[in-house]
C-alpha cells in the first residue's frame, strides 16, 4: 500500500532523515469516553482501521462515520530505522483536533489542544529495543463552544455555511532524528530597501556554545553566508544578500537556505526559504513592495469532497491556487482554517496572496476568560507561519457578532498580542463586524441588487458607508475613515444540480449571473477607497452552491470571462502607480 500524502509536511525546515508515519493505522470510536480508565493506551490493538492523515469523516479514511464522535483513538505499531541509534527521536503531528494525548508504549508523553497547529514530543526515553507503538486519543466537543471549529457544523447535517466536521488526524504524521543540539525553529524578515535577510534560528540549550552557519542562494547561485557562535537559545544573523529578486504577485522568487549547526563534531542541517517582499498600508491602501496592488481575493474554505479538511495530494493543494489566479484572482482569505503548511509553501512558489485566519466560528467569547481557548492555538500559527512571504496580513476572528455576545477585551487582547509576534503585517481584529481595534476596516456585504451595493459606499471617503445588514445605520458599528477592505461580496448562486443554499435570489440563467458579478466588482474596481474586495467564493462546498465552480472543482462558466473583469486596472492603481 502506498503511503498518502507523503510529501515532506514542514518544507521551510526540511531536514534528512525522516519517517512518513501516514497509512494504515488501528481505530476506534470511544462514545462514552471511557477509554482512559480502560486504558486503550495499553492495548494490542483497536477495533476498526482508519487510513491517516484523512479524518473518520472523510471518504479517503476508509471509515465515513458523520455522526458526532466526542472522543477516537489511533494506534500504530512503529519501527525505529536501525541508523538512528543514539540520536534523539522527535515524534510530530501537523494537525489534530481537538485534544491530543499521546502515548508511547503505554505511557503518556505529551497532550495538545487545538485543532489546527503542530505540536511534536521527544519519544526516546519511552522507546524500546523493539516493539514500539503509537497511541493518541482525540477529544473533539465541537458542541462544547470552548473551541475553535470553524465552518464544522453542529448540528447532526451540514447547514448553510456549515459543513461535515472534522475529528482527530487530520495532517501528517512523522518522525525524524536529530541530536541532542538541533534547529529546533528558523525565521525569516525581509529588508528589501538594504537588501537583507534577518534570520532567527532557535534551538535547546544543549546547543549553546556550537557554531551556526546560515546559508543563501537564488536558483543556485550563492548570494550570501554567515557564521556565528550560538551564546543563546535564539540567534539572530542579518545577511547581506548579492543579489536582489522580489517576491511578487505572480513571481514567487523564493531564496534557498541551507542551515548548518555544528557542535561536539556533530552537525544537524536543515534546508528551507524565504522571500524578499515588504507589506505596508501607506495611503490607506495594500502596498508590495512600495507599489499600490489591489487586493483582488477570493474566499476559500480549504474543503474537499473526499478529504474534508485534507487535500487528498500535494497536487491539489497546489490546483486550488491555478483554478483561482485562473479566474483573476491574485490571492485568498483563508477562511474559518488555519491551512497546513504545504498549501503556504505552493502560495509562496507561485506568487500568491493570503490571510491568516483562525477557525473562531463554535468559541463562545462572550466572556474574557474564553480568550484562554483561543490565543495559544493562535500564537502557534502564527510563529508556525511567520517566515511565509505569501502570508500578507493576519485576521484572528470572523464576523463577531457585537452586542452583549462579544467581548471586546478578548479581541483586543488577541490584536494585540498579535500586533506584538509580527510587526510587518497588517492585522484586522475581526472580518466583517464588529471591530474593536483594528488596521483595516473591513465589510461584510451580500446586496445582490448593483445599484443599490454602490450607493452604500458612495460617501465612503466622506467616513459614512452603509450596508445591506444596516449594521451601520443602527449604529452597532461606526467607520472611522481607516483603510476600507471588502471582504465578502457576491456569493452568487448557481446549482448545477437545481439545489443548494447561497445569498440572495439566484440569477434566472448564465448572462444574469456574469452581468451581475460585473457589476458587483467594477463597482468595487472603480472605488477609490477599498484597498481590495473578497469574492465568495472560489468552489461550493456541500450544500453552498455560490462558488465559480464545483465542489469537485469544475468550473461553473469559463474562467477567461471572470479573469477579464477582476484584472482590470482598478482606480487605486491609477492614483497612485503613475
């Protein structure tokens, strides 16, 4: 049997010398949550099998259970290759929702909350000479409204905008040797006025007193080295780059690193990347790289028919960013997903801009404690995703609903803690309402009606918009003049099927449909004031039928017409590009 997804998970720090634990494992369903006291960590084997890294939900699992399942459990027999005697065996996880406890030979080595970020454990003083086994129990309440789900519904059948959950693995799993000083995490912060790279590394105090040789090149040719004694858990070296090639819209012009620490007569190497590029909102608008660049993005939930939250191959991660730069697009929110690292490195390749979110839909933050289910999971991402040059701009929360059902103190709080990690990048506090501090105001607005979506924003430069929810003619939100982001529009329907769920009233047939997207984004595209718009979305996804094409990802009418309208050159570049 082939392993799936077996590409390397984690391509910034890629390092020889690693173990695809993905495949066949043993499964069960623990409904009544008592495999703890029963001790299905000491156990020979489960019940049932699961193929890994696709959830129980999904098809490609071999199992398609949709009913809730509180708690699972996973095991697998593992073999330790034979020259990784005497190093140390770092056991890792992309991805488990939503409580992890892992056991090695029975005994507990680690636990993990959160769904979306990768935690790992040193397993080698649980190891043994030979019949060494895995177990992980995953505890998923997504009804319990103490943790981040995201679009997973709640209800026993997909809704609306929610969709199938996803339980357990759901991310590579793997193992890989290292020594006892090792690169444990790099950084990468781009300079492009100097031409220079400051880089990060961090390591375990074991590695304190070794040397550190950082390494760069552009399509093989060497552009600059440094070295340095590590007196530190983290070590900071700028380099001075021979030459400069920006990362750009289209151009993912991406630097090779080779990182070298060497300590005792040992070395541990890893390889990764970085790209040269510079976010700013001067002129309350997007600037790359000191240019205006209108923000022409689409919405995409990171869904797949077979996989759910998993992308059943490497290819079709890449695919997604094709269909959509296909259409115009020159990036994506996205949405209610924080997406896995190889999804990043194909948005870095290929010149790609994205948001940073977090699933927040399913966290009641009615009250400030709340924010202890949310901010750690979060700095994870963030530090997992810094040195992505795709990644644009950070947005926390979505569509908070205000009132006496949002605590503001918490958005705060996460903005600025946020704000505090990355200073590079914008940060919007929460997509569409309500906000509390914020870099960019942005808009929710599904107005079907042409006319009607243009006068909301015709005094928008004047610091009044309106729209069709009347949030802000009720007052429940106020726009203070701060950059202006259009970040959900459209979700135009269209079935292929006859049935389905969207916005609005579905268009009578193909040229209502196309008249319609025109006039929505022209508008957007002839505004002075919005720094970008948001499309949804890119595909349906279940019962949401307002994609531009399939669930399957098919394209619903040709590409080439909506690429000729979101490619135009919009007013804000004119102003200010000249």
């Amino acid at each position: 049997m082939s392993i799936p997804r077996n590409e390397y998970p984690r391509p910034q720090l890629v390092r020889e010398g690693w173990v695809n634990l993905n495949g066949e494992w043993d499964f069960e369903i623990d409904h009544s949550m008592s495999g703890k006291d029963k001790e299905f960590f000491k156990r020979d084997s489960l019940n049932e099998k699961i193929i890994v890294p696709f959830c129980p939900e999904s098809e490609l699992s071999g199992v398609g259970y949709t009913d809730f399942m509180d708690c699972v459990w996973y095991r697998k027999n593992i073999e330790i290759p034979g020259n990784w005697s005497g190093k140390e065996i770092i056991l890792h996880f992309g991805a488990v929702d939503y409580h992890a406890f892992v056991y090695v030979n029975g005994e507990l080595v680690c636990e993990h909350k959160g769904g979306y970020t990768p935690f790992s454990a040193n397993i080698t003083p649980y190891l043994k000479e030979s019949g060494n086994y895995i177990t992980l129990c995953a505890e998923d309440l997504v009804r319990s409204g103490n943790q981040p789900a995201g679009k997973q519904c709640k209800k026993y059948h997909s809704k609306g905008c929610y969709y199938t959950r996803t339980t357990g693995i759901w991310q590579t799993v793997w193992m890989e040797a290292v020594e006892k000083a090792y690169i444990k995490n790099v950084k990468y912060t781009s300079n492009i006025e100097t031409g220079t790279v400051f880089v990060q590394v961090q390591v375990p105090a074991e590695a304190v007193g070794g040397m550190l040789t950082v390494k760069t090149s552009f399509e093989g040719t060497e552009t600059g080295t440094v070295s340095c004694k590590i007196n530190s858990e983290e070590t900071a070296l700028s380099i001075e780059l021979s030459e400069l090639h920006l990362w750009d819209v289209g151009q993912g012009n991406l630097y090779d690193t080779e990182i070298t620490l060497e300590k005792d007569g040992k070395e541990d190497v890893i390889c990764g990347y970085f790209g040269m590029r510079e976010v700013s909102l001067a002129n309350k608008m997007f600037n790359l790289n000191g240019r205006v660049v209108l923000g022409r993005w689409v919405l995409d939930q990171g869904f797949y028919p077979d996989g759910i939250y998993t992308a059943p191959s490497d290819e079709a991660l890449k695919n997604d960013i094709l269909f959509s730069m296909e259409l115009g697009f020159n990036g994506a929110r996205l949405h209610e997903k924080i997406f896995e690292p190889r999804f990043l490195y194909w948005a870095d390749k290929l010149g790609y801009l994205v948001w940073g979110e977090h699933a927040n839909w399913g966290l009641d933050i009615a009250e400030p404690g709340q924010v202890m289910h949310f901010l750690p999971e979060w700095l994870e991402s963030v530090e997992r995703d810094y040195s992505h040059p795709s990644i644009i701009g950070w947005c926390p929360f979505n569509e908070t609903p205000g009132e006496l059902k949002q605590c503001d103190d918490v958005l705060k709080t996460v903005y600025l803690t946020t704000k505090a990690l990355d200073k590079t990048r914008p940060v919007i506090d929460t997509s569409g309402y309500v906000h509390v501090i914020t870099d960019i105001f942005d808009v929710h607005d599904y107005e079907q009606d042409v006319e009607k979506f243009i006068s909301y924003y015709e005094k928008a430069s004047e610091g009044i918009i309106t729209d069709s929810m009347e949030r802000y003619r009720q007052g429940v939100q106020k726009y203070n003049g701060e950059p202006l982001f259009m970040s959900e529009y459209g979700g135009i329907q269209k079935s292929m099927t006859g049935d389905g769920w969207g916005y609005g009233q579905a268009p009578k047939d193909d040229e209502e449909f196309i008249e319609r997207y025109r006039g929505l984004t022209t508008a957007l595209l002839e505004h002075e004031c919005f720094l970008g718009f948001c499309y949804t979305q890119l595909y349906d996804v279940e019962q949401e039928v307002n994609g531009l094409m399939t669930y399957d990802r098919k394209y619903k009418l040709d590409p080439k017409i909506f690429c000729e309208i979101n490619t135009k050159i919009a007013a804000v570049e004119k102003k200010f590009n000249k």
